[in-house]
C-alpha cells in the first residue's frame, strides 16, 4: 500500500512503548497484518459474548488473514457438532438445501446467541462463497474447540458408526446407555459421581481405542476420520470434565483448555505441514495466562499453550476490549439473554486509561520484549462472560492484566453495540448489507 494511502486512513504514534494506530476500515488493520508476519497461529479474543463488534473486527480480520496470508481455517470457542455442521456447509459437502441461517439455528446449547447471530451468518455466508469453485485442500473450515458436546458427540458416533463401522457401533452403543439413567444432563451425571458404582470412564475409553485403530476405515470422506476421532475425544474429555465438575481436586478449567490445544493440534495435523490456524475465543481463553492473576490459582489457557508449543515467533494474540455501549448477556446460566448497558470503564482500568486519551478507536502493537512503559505492570482489564450483572460489575469482572505481555496487539473499541441474535431481523434470510462496520 502507497505510503499516502496509509497517512490518510491510519495514523501511528508511539505512546508508552507500543505503537497505536486508528482504527476505522479494514485497511486500517495493516499493521497488525505486519505483525503477524510469517505466523501460523493467530488468536483473536473478545472481553464479551455479547458485543458486535468483536464478531464484526474478527471477522474483518479474518477475511485478510484467509485472502492476503491463506489461512486454513478459523476455530472457535464452540462445540464440535454443530460447527462441523458449518464446516460442511461452507465447503459444499453437504447440507446445500439450506442457508446458513437456517443451520445456526441448530446450535440450542446455551448461550445460542454465541453462534446464533447475524454477524455469524454474514460470516458462514462469506466463508462459503470464498470456497466456491476451491479444490477440497484448499477450502477453508470452520471448526469447534470444546468439550461440552458429549451427548452431541455420542450420537453423531453411533450415527456414523451404525451405517459405517457396525463392530465399534457396539462400543458406542454402550457408552450410551452408561449415560442413560442421567437423561443428557451433565450436572445429574457430575453430581451422581459419589453414589454411582463406577462412572463411564471405561466405556468411552474403549470406545475411543477402537476407533483410534480404525483411521483408515474411515476414509470414504475427506473429512470422516477426522470427525470420527473427535468426537470420540471428545467422548473421554467431556465425560472427564463432567465428572469433575463438583470435585475440588481437579482444575476442569484447565482440562477445559487442554481439550481445545489438543483439538486446535488434531486440525493442524489435519491441515498438513505448514498449516496456519485463526482461533475465536474469550480474552480469558487466548490472553496468555501467565500475565494475568490466573497463575495464582494454576489456570493455564490456550493462548499460553499455543505459544509454549508453537513458539511466541509463530504465535499473534490479539486481545479486544471497550469502554461502554451495550452487550447480550443472561442474568443467569441458562436464564434468557438481555440487551444490558455496559457502563463506563472503571478508574484504573486499561480501558478507562485508553478512553481518557482518547475516544477513538484504535489498534495498540506492543514490543515483543513486552516492556511497555504503560502496560507492562498489571492492571484491571475488563472480562465479561454470558452471566453479567451491570451493577456489580466493579468487583469481579475485571482481571489484573500485563496487557504488552498477555497479548501481542489489543483492538480498543470505545463504544460498542451487543449482538444481533437471529430473532432480532423479522426477515431472518436478509444480513443487512451494512456489515460489518456500519451497522
């Protein structure tokens, strides 16, 4: 790009040791595309569920990621099912009578505004068009990282496995009806854990070794064998998790997270030597853990293990926050999801620092060696998840943050709008044209 071209859409200055940049068009994001460089693994945050324009800048992001540096596919804080779902649709294997609308409305695991939401639609509906026309190895994916989904995933197995591989059926099959008497409610299987005679750990663990020696009969599709593996994975992971769920010894946490690094490797793997990965997870998930007070209570995350194991070379973290506006959010786990005001930033925070400078927004680059005058002693940094109550905000939803440190570049969004959830246009088959940055 021209050196003018740059002058007049962003404009850079060096406060406090990190490079900070307007940030108003795609365009704008240039040097962040410089950082990443060469780099195979980018993660992009969020400091809500709810906001708008984390979705809309991600995906801005990741529309240049995938066109200027051929990325291969976006994973997200999601369940394996039901992206994989998606993942089928925007390749054109299957599921071409329907529109993308139509197959997010199918992700029922609260919160479904996560995924349910028109800035996803505009997405799907992008990721799709861009495959046309692609050879299968080069058509991006779309891909869930957790380890919720064990009932989703047990029935996807046996579907398959019952068409396909009749012999590891019966190993399904059984793992089933272990789960059975707990009628697909992981909370009645964790807390069962103390009165039942053994849990279902064995079942599933036979079920996994099964079909772990079945790879090659799974090869009738591009795509089989590797959905089968997981989802049996996930089968053993959730499982895990669930029955740790109420016991004081085990940090679910951290299996949590372990879980997605091992899924987020399997599609590297997948994806073939060289493969470059965008991930789509809470700053909580992809802000390295050992700069926030997570390490007090030994939280690790993937945004740590990623550049552990791939190296901080290879590895671009990129964390997202604002000031106030509005966001979706529940009162409760599992209540109905609200339009709640997010108020001003508190005193102190990164993001009341930020908004007194200024009310632009703005993209930072932080220096690798992390030693930004401002940001490299801890300081509050707001965290939002699907539970929010706006009033007591001050006192639990911010997380003490070496931000030059935790992240390699931070999006600062002054004022955001929430989420549109699917039932907020009444013709649910029309995105407003106007995405992502006007809208």
């Amino acid at each position: 790009m021209a050196t003018k071209s740059l002058f007049d859409w962003w404009t850079a200055s060096n406060i406090g040791g990190e490079k900070s940049y307007r940030l108003k068009r795609p365009s704008s994001l240039d040097p962040l595309l410089a950082r990443v460089g060469d780099a195979h693994h980018v993660l992009l945050g969020e400091a809500s569920h709810g906001t708008h324009e984390y979705y809309t800048w991600r995906t801005a992001i990741s529309k240049r990621l995938i066109q200027e540096k051929d990325f291969n596919f976006i994973a997200v804080e999601g369940d394996w099912p039901d992206c994989y779902r998606i993942n089928r649709f925007i390749k054109g294997y299957e599921y071409q009578d329907k529109k993308a609308v139509d197959l997010l409305k199918g992700f029922d695991r609260w919160p479904t505004w996560m995924w349910a939401n028109w800035e996803i639609v505009a997405l799907i509906d992008w990721l799709k068009e861009y495959n046309t026309n692609l050879p299968a190895n080069k058509k991006v994916g779309f891909y869930g990282l957790d380890v919720y989904s064990l009932w989703e995933s047990m029935k996807a197995l046996m579907d398959y496995l019952s068409k396909n591989d009749p012999h590891a059926a019966r190993f399904a099959e059984n793992a089933i009806k272990c789960f059975e008497p707990y009628g697909q409610d992981e909370h009645r299987y964790a807390k069962a854990q103390y009165s039942m005679e053994k849990s279902c750990k064995e079942s599933v663990i036979k079920l996994l070794a099964e079909i772990r020696t079945k790879a090659t009969v799974y090869n009738h599709d591009p795509e089989a064998a590797l959905n089968t593996r997981q989802n049996a994975e996930i089968a053993v992971n959730a499982e895990k998790y669930y029955r740790n769920m109420v016991s004081m010894g085990i940090n679910t946490w951290n299996l949590r997270d372990n879980h997605m690094m091992q899924t987020l490797n399997r599609l590297l793997k997948f994806h073939g030597a060289g493969a470059k990965a965008i991930v789509w997870e809470h700053n909580t998930h992809i802000g390295d853990a050992r700069y926030t007070n997570m390490v007090k209570s030994g939280d690790i995350n993937i945004g740590q293990l990623v550049r552990e194991q791939k190296g901080e070379e290879d590895t671009a973290l990129v964390g997202f926050g604002s000031y106030s506006g509005w966001v979706i959010a529940g009162d409760n786990w599992g209540s109905a999801m609200q339009r709640k005001m997010l108020p001003e930033a508190k005193p102190g925070s990164v993001e009341y620092l930020l908004h007194q400078e200024s009310e632009e927004n703005r993209l930072l680059i932080f220096n690798r060696d992390g030693e930004s005058d401002r940001f490299s002693n801890k300081m509050p940094h707001r965290a939002i998840g699907v539970v929010y109550n706006p009033a007591y905000e001050r006192h639990g939803n911010y997380v003490p943050s070496k931000l030059s440190s935790r992240y390699d570049a931070f999006i600062y969004l002054d004022k955001t709008k929430a989420l549109h959830p699917l039932h907020v246009h009444p013709n649910e088959h029309k995105v407003p044209e106007t995405y992502p940055f006007e809208y």
